[in-house]
C-alpha cells in the first residue's frame, strides 16, 4: 500500500502518516487544491469503496479543510468523483462519510482539498477507505435495521430459498407463484332470480315478516321493476336474507367483496318505507352472524347503491340485511345482491 500528495511540508509530515494517525501537512501557504492519495498494490485488491473516515490535523486543529472531494481512479490519471463535501475536517474526531455512488472497484483513492480556513497548514491526520467485501463495511442486517440505497443488479444470478410471502410488499417465490390461487372479483351476482322464497335450485329467501304473497323474500332477486320485499307493519328490528346451497362456489359459501341495495320502489314515494338503519351480516351456520358493513343511511328507492366490504378470505352461506329501524309503515327493499369472489 503506497501513499503520495500533491506536496509535503517536510518528511515528518509526510503523506503516509494519515494512515498511522499522524499529521500531513502540505507546503506551507498551500489554501487551496491540495491533496493526498492512497493507492493500493498493481497486484491488488481492487475495491469498491463503501465508506470513508477523515480526521484534521491533530497538532493544529484549528487548521481545517473547509471544502473537499472524495475521488477515485484506476490509473493515478483519470480520476471520478465519488463525493462531494463542505463539512470541515477538524481534529476533534474521526468523521465518516458513507459512498453510495461507486459501482466498480477502484485502485487510487484521493483526498482533494478544495479550500481551507487557513493561509498556513492545514492537513489531515486520518485518511481511510473502508470498502465491500463478505465481512466488510456493507452488508444487509436481517433484523431489518438497515437497508438498500440503490437497485441490486443479480446479473442473471438467482435469489434462493425465498420464503413464503406475509406481507402485501414481500417477494414471492416461484413454487408460490405456481400454485397460489388468484382471486378475482366477479361481475355477475351470487343470487339468481328465484320466484319463491324456497326454489328447487337450493336458494331460499327469507324474512322476518312479508307483507303479503305479493312482497315476498324471494322478489329482492327479480330484475323486473316493481317487484318488492316489504314488512308486515313492522318498523323496527327486522331481516331479509338469502342462504346459498351448499354446493355453491368454494364448496358451501362465497367470499363477499360487494353487496347491492335498491328500497322499495311501489311506496308513493322514495322518502317513506326506507331501511334507515341496517347492518349487512354474513354466516355459515344460520347460528352465529359477521357484521361487515353498518349505515345510518336511507336506502331509497330507484337509487341502487354498491357497497364493498372485505373478509380476509372467509366464505359465508347466508346473507342478511337486518334493519333496527326504517320509516313509513312497511319498509322493504327491491334488490338485494351479493357480489363475490372467484
């Protein structure tokens, strides 16, 4: 390992004894366009630098390095500069300067003295190059209390034994890719039109109280206007819900990303015999109810709104719209849908 400088006050400060913790120091009245350089063996090691540690002189710490440059070559001849700096360099305390843009390794290494504070000596003490390596400097900590500052090029190199993915943002790995099953959110409602509360293809509607055989259950899956579930008189407390068959998507249940609702659309008008207040719940077992979604809001009637909700996977059989207060004097609904994943 060799060392030089653009000049040298005398033979006691000379350039290698930045690397001992000892003062260089240039030609006395040297301010300006200075410096001292590291190189390393023609056999090598080239390295790629990673960080840089400087200390100012130490027998005169008042003279300081004001401004300054980091570069680097591998020639002695043609130098790139990797960093650029006005902290001043004083005697105090080893300062560290990490390089984040090197990407090839580099033989010379060159402290380049902009300007200074003083028309003296101004020097350093320490000047040292911490560079890449299996052990060195520059590593990615698994506990995650560091991280990458620039893309990581594998150079058609692979990533192996990459786990199985937890989080939205983790990488995935291949045999995942190959097997995992993609959702995707399907267009068409889960409840075909069923002209009865009870049908053969295993769908059932049901309520709490049906005004008369004319405002059934069943009418909130119709796609004909005017054809609408309402309550028997009652305001408050009530339900309608539709239970799949058992055999339906993923084996007994859908897992519901949407729901559609439309009021009553033979009321006089679309201010009275409103839901306007409701909660959609789901179950598997007619036993135990999820909430996924509670309103305060109306729902009128000729205003089909689409709300979205979210299971974290889980399948359900029945869905319900229970209502724990409504206006007029029979509310109902004239659509009720669920859409679901596939």
């Amino acid at each position: 390992m060799d060392s030089s400088a653009s000049s040298e006050y005398s033979s006691a400060y000379a350039a290698y004894k930045v690397t001992t913790t000892n003062d260089w120091v240039p030609t006395q009245g040297q301010q300006t366009n200075f410096w001292v350089q590291i190189q390393a063996p023609a056999s090598g090691p080239f390295v790629i630098p990673a960080q840089i540690a400087l200390r100012g002189r130490l027998a005169d710490p008042a003279e300081v390095i004001q401004t300054w440059k980091f570069d680097a070559s591998n020639d002695g001849v043609n130098y790139t500069t990797l960093l650029t700096s006005s902290t001043p360099l004083t005697g105090t305390a080893n300062l560290y300067f990490s390089v984040t843009s090197a990407t090839v390794a580099y033989r010379y290494f060159r402290l380049f003295a902009l300007t200074t504070n003083s028309p003296f000596t101004a020097g350093l003490s320490v000047f040292q190059v911490y560079y890449n390596s299996l052990s060195g400097l520059k590593y990615l900590a698994v506990n995650g209390s560091n991280m990458m500052t620039a893309n990581l090029n594998m150079n058609t190199n692979l990533i192996n034994n990459v786990g199985t993915p937890v989080a939205a943002t983790d990488a995935v790995n291949k045999q995942y890719v190959d097997t995992a099953v993609v959702k995707q959110k399907c267009r068409n409602g889960l409840f075909p039109f069923i002209t009865a509360d009870t049908s053969k293809t295993g769908y059932i509607a049901s309520a709490s109280s049906e005004f008369s055989a004319s405002f059934l259950a069943a009418n909130v899956t119709s796609p004909y206007e005017n054809a609408d579930w309402a309550t028997n008189g009652v305001t408050s407390n009530f339900w309608i819900q539709v239970l799949v068959p058992q055999y339906s998507s993923s084996l007994g249940g859908a897992e519901p990303w949407a729901f559609m609702l439309n009021g009553k659309q033979t009321s006089s008008s679309t201010t009275i015999d409103n839901l306007t207040s409701w909660r959609f719940d789901c179950s598997s077992d007619l036993v135990n109810y999820t909430t996924l979604y509670t309103s305060t809001t109306a729902v009128t009637g000729n205003n089909p709104v689409l709300y979205q909700v979210n299971t974290n996977g889980v399948t359900f059989r029945a869905f319900r719209i229970y209502a724990t207060s409504g206006n007029g004097v029979n509310p109902g609904l004239s659509l009720f849908q669920v859409y679901y994943y596939v």
